[in-house]
C-alpha cells in the first residue's frame, strides 16, 4: 500500500505551508 508516498507528499506540502508563515513572521520583526 502506497500511503507511506501519500503522506510523505502531504508532509511535504504542509512543511512549505509551515516555511512561509516562518518566512512572513522573520521578515514582520526586523
């Protein structure tokens, strides 16, 4: 069963997701 590529996919996606509110929040403090 090839779930482990799904959710590896949807890990993925919500890494991105978590990397540009990073980005917004470091570039709103300086």
């Amino acid at each position: 069963m090839p779930e482990s590529d799904e959710m590896s996919d949807e890990g993925y996606e919500t890494f991105l997701m978590d990397l540009e509110d990073y980005k917004s929040e470091l570039e709103e403090r300086e």
